[in-house]
C-alpha cells in the first residue's frame, strides 16, 4: 500500500529554502516529511557580506547553521545533479556518495551564480562577492595587500598595491567601497609603513546615477557620502579589462590596481542545464503565478532562480526580501494542495531598500519616506539583525557591531594551511 505520507524536498538553504524550512517547520504538518539538501551545511546572509569585507563583523556570524532550523524536517548535505521529473526522482551527490531521493512536491530555491568572465581578465585578476568565501577572500586580500606595501619599495608599485578599484554602483558595490573606506582607515595605525595618502579607493558606476534602485536623492546622497570619505565616485565609467596591475577603462584610461572588486552580473545555476522541460528566462526558471514551475508537475521554485509574474504584470525582483515573501506564500500554497485547496497567486511589494555607505551612514527608502546618514544606516542595522535567523546569532552580531563603534577592526590574516602543507611552502604566496 502506498504511504499517505508526503514528501517535499527543497533544493537550496540560501534565504528562499531556508525561510520555507521553517515556515514549514511552524505550519506542524503530520502527514509531510520534509528534506532540505544545500550545498553548505549553512544559510549566508548575504546583505552582510560587505561587513565581513570590512572586518566589521566575523565571517562566522553572518552565517547560520541550517540543522538549527531544520526542526523537524531532514537536511541532507550534497549538491543536486539532475531531477528524473517523470519518475519524481532526485540525484544528488553528498558526503556518501551518490543518493536518489523520490518526492512528491519538488521546490527548487538554489539562486544563482556570480558572473565571473563579465569583462575580459575578470576570471584570472578579477574578486566577485557572492559567496562567504569570496567575503573573506577579499578581506585577507585586502589585509594582504597592506602587509605586501609595507615591505614593497619602489613608489608605483606601492600605489597599485594601496589603490582598490569596485566595479558596479549597485547596493553590493555602494557598500563594499564604504567598508573599504572604513577599514581602511580603522588598520591604517597597524601599517607604520604605509602613508595614508597612498591609499585608494575608486568606485566604477557605468551609469549616471549611484544605486539606480532607489531615488535619485538617495542615489546622490550615496555618492557625497562616499566621496566625503574619500572613495572616488567615477559615474559613467566602465571597465573594459582587468589586469594583474590595472583596470582598463572603455575610455582608454586605465587605473593601476592589483586589487579589482567586481560586484555585478549574474548567471544561472548550472543545474537550470539539465532541467529537462524546464523554460528559462534570463537565466531563471519560468514559473506561474503561485510559483509552480511551468512543465513538470507538482515543481515550484522560489528565490533567484524562479521567475514568478505579479499581478502587475512584472516580475518578483531577485532579493532577499522577496525571497522570504515567496517562501512564505510558498508554504501556504503547498499546504492548500495538500489539502486539495486551489492555490493563489503571489503578490508582494517591496517594503523598501536601503544601503549602508561606511562611516555610520546610510540611504534608505522605506514606505516612500527617504532617510540618509546616521537614521538610515540605523535603519539599516535594525532591519537585519531582525532578519537575522536565532536569537544567539541576532546577540553576537549586536555585541560585535556595538564593539566596532568604539574599537578598531580586527586585522587577523588567517591562512587556511594545515601543518603538512607549512614546510612544503615556506615563503609567503601572492594570492
Ligand atoms: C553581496 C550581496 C549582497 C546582497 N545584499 C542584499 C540586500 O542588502 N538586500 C536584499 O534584499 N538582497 C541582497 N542580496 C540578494 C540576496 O542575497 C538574494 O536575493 C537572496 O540570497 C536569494 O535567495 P535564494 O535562496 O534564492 O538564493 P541563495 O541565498 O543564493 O541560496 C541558494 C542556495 O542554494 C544552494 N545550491 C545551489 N545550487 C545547489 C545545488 N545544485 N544543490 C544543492 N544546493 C544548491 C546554495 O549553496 C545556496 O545555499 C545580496 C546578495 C549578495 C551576493
């Protein structure tokens, strides 16, 4: 006899797969068994990426174990490789090897990738910020390149060493230079070496307009902000190439820079290649309006990777605020089914965007109300340690950013060798 039981696996614990995980956890279901399989063995909160950059908080807190979540359903560690959608199977690769899962329900939620081949040279000389591991590789990149001008001296070489060029004016960009700005200045003392005045840092916008996503008062607060803090704001201004020692302008000019920050572009999960049946648009996977994907049976998808329709006739945007909101109506919908409900449609407005620009200040833009300086960037604060999942991880992150208002940032370098590798190598490596 076939079990009553049903089964929903999720593909991905970034911020879509996790908040339907606990939505689903809290609906209390007795009749669905539910699987979460990811990739990491955590969720990152990536709106703090730019913070570890900036060493103002530790890598370890803007991430959250998804077993502490997971209550009541089973997490499976491994990477999905392709979906039998006709057999309703999984084909995963974990810790032990191959698995195939069956399920009932399938939510696919595994976002989307960094672009990293945008400009040429990017592969080879270029640092994406997407992942944790890109935050803090270019956060020992940046301690690095201090270490390297301390001991460096010829006086160019020095400048291309101290000069840190952000590629994209978006929120992650805008927020990655004001870090920059502030690390900078906190770790300056550790450096005797280094003069203040041989550090830089430029911020490249191709269009006219910092933070095209907001306002335009915002967008231009951002810009003064940033300029008051020394990062020079070049608008209009595209990359064409990134080299080992500069970045090439589409203008010709290039700008001498051994560190190139690229925050732009996106491409799709290599999974979205082997999805038989599957319509994808602009690298995300065509869905109707309550988010079932368009194909297979009984598919849904949520997050970056999913493109749902809104009544308005556009399109949910790829952030984690909307992320949240489907895995939200998500849970509500595969319940209704269950129950042999009709589903309805999502409709979500965004409740607002804000970013932090260093130094204590922000721009945000909540409900129509447009706020800058110290209100925002408080603004900013609040809004996600409250979206911070667990309460432990809600009290570090406090305590760590009440301490970076009075202390400097840490500027531990930490090098990921073990003991058999330290004799093999014994000179210090160029990233
Ligand atoms: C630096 C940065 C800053 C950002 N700042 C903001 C912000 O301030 N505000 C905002 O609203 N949004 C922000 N965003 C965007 C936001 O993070 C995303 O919109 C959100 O993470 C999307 O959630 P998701 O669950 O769809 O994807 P993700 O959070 O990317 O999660 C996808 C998950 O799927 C897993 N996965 C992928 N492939 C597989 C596979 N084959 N098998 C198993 N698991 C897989 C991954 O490991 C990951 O855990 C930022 C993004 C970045 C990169």
């Amino acid at each position: 006899m076939r079990s009553t039981i049903k089964k929903i696996i999720v593909v991905g614990g970034g911020f879509a797969g996790a908040a339907l995980i606990r939505q689903l956890a809290s609906a209390r279901e007795n009749d669905v068994e539910v699987t979460l399989i990811s990739e990491e063995s955590y969720t990152t909160f990536n709106p703090l990426l730019a913070e570890v950059v900036g060493a103002a908080v530790f890598p370890e807190h803007v991430v959250a174990p998804l077993r502490e979540f997971t209550r009541g359903a089973r997490f499976v560690m491994g990477r999905v490789n392709a979906v039998d959608f006709a057999a309703r199977l999984l084909h995963t690769s974990s810790l032990q090897g191959p698995l195939t899962l069956p399920y009932d329900h399938l939510v696919f939620a595994f976002g989307n990738r960094a672009r990293c081949d945008l400009i040429p040279g990017m592969v080879d000389h270029g640092h994406v910020l997407k992942t944790l591991g890109d935050a803090i590789h270019v956060r020992n990149l940046v301690l690095r390149r201090l270490a390297q001008m301390e001991l460096e001296p010829d006086p160019d070489a020095r400048r291309t060493l101290g000069h840190f060029v952000v590629i994209g004016g978006g929120f992650s960009g805008v927020e990655v230079a004001g870090a920059l700005a502030d690390v900078l200045h906190g770790i300056c003392q550790y450096y005797p070496r280094v003069k203040a005045d041989e550090l830089a840092i430029s911020l490249l916008h191709d269009g006219a307009i910092l933070l095209p996503q907001l306002p335009e008062a915002l967008g231009l607060a951002a810009t003064t902000s940033l300029m008051q803090r020394g990062v020079a704001v070049r608008l209009n201004t595209s990359a064409s190439r990134i080299d080992a020692k500069q970045v090439q302008l589409q203008s010709g000019e290039s700008i001498p820079t051994a560190t190139a920050i690229a925050t732009i572009g996106t491409r799709a999960n290599a999974l979205t290649e082997v999805l038989q049946g599957v319509t994808l648009e602009r690298g995300r996977i065509v869905c109707r309006a309550d988010c079932s994907v368009v194909g297979p049976a009984s598919v849904w998808a949520i997050g970056d990777c999913a493109q749902i329709p809104l009544p308005n006739g556009e399109y949910a945007i790829p952030t984690a605020q909307f992320a949240v909101a489907e895995a939200k109506h998500l849970t509500r919908q595969l319940l209704a089914v269950l129950r042999g409900e009709r589903t309805q449609p999502f409709d979500y407005r965004s409740r607002g965007m804000m970013a932090t620009v260093g130094h204590h200040k922000g721009v945000a833009e909540l409900a129509g109300i447009k706020l800058t300086g110290l209100p925002a960037w408080l603004l900013w604060r609040a809004y996600y340690l409250s979206q911070m999942p667990t309460a432990g991880r809600k009290f570090r992150v406090f305590i760590e950013w009440t301490w970076g208002m009075f202390f400097r940032p840490d500027i531990t370098h930490f090098r990921f060798e073990r003991s058999v590798e330290q004799d093999k190598q014994p000179e210090v490596r160029s990233p």
